[in-house]
C-alpha cells in the first residue's frame, strides 16, 4: 500500500468527524464540504511522515480553514436575504447512534423549533 492510498484510508476514516467539525462551525454543510475538502488538499500536499496525531492534525486543520470561512463572510459583508438558519441534517435511520449523531441529530431537532416559532 503506497503512502498516498495509506492517507486517503486515514483521511476516510476521519471524514465524517472533520465534516461535523466544519458544520458546527460554520452551519451550512456545503461550506463544511469546502472546509473537508481543502484539508485533504493540505494533507495530501504535506509531509504526512513528519504528523504524529493525524486524526489531531486533520482537526486542527479543518478547524483552521472553517475560522478563516468565517473571516472572509465578515470582510465581504455578506448578508441574507432573510433568517439564517444552519442547514438540517437528514440522515438514514439504521445509520447507528454514536455522539456525534445525537449532536447532529439535536441540533436539526433545535432548527426545526426554530422554524417552527418563527412560523407561529
């Protein structure tokens, strides 16, 4: 197995972690698909020998490039049309419960309270 399909296996494993990162950053999982996706861009051209927690790295990096999402939404001044809400997580029913998916899963069931009373 070469180095390069090593990290992708690594990188793989982690996705949906890094990915929940980014959306609770910055509440809109197309932007947190960006934030995924240019990690494995940094990973892939990085020395990955020299990474002792990759699971630490990629998190920090993720964290890293949804903070600076966030800087460039402020210094562009962009604003919505209308409330802002995050994106709600639809998932499969059989996907299993761990931590993360109650995390996710509450936080859709707090949007959808607040569409709700926004409504009423």
């Amino acid at each position: 197995m070469s180095e390069q399909d090593w990290l992708a296996e690594q990188f793989e494993r982690n996705r949906s972690r890094l990915r929940a990162v980014a959306y609770r950053m910055l509440g809109s999982l197309s932007e947190a698909d960006d934030a995924v996706q240019e990690s494995w861009l940094r990973l892939s051209r990085s020395d990955a020998q020299g990474i002792e927690n990759l699971a630490g790295w990629l998190t920090t990096v993720v964290a890293r490039v949804s903070l600076n999402m966030l800087r460039s939404r402020k210094s562009r001044r962009e604003e919505s049309l209308g409330m802002r809400l995050p994106d709600p997580i639809i998932d499969r029913v059989d996907a299993g419960v761990d931590p993360e998916h109650a995390a996710l899963l509450s936080d859709s069931l707090g949007l959808a309270l607040l569409v709700v009373l926004e409504t009423l």
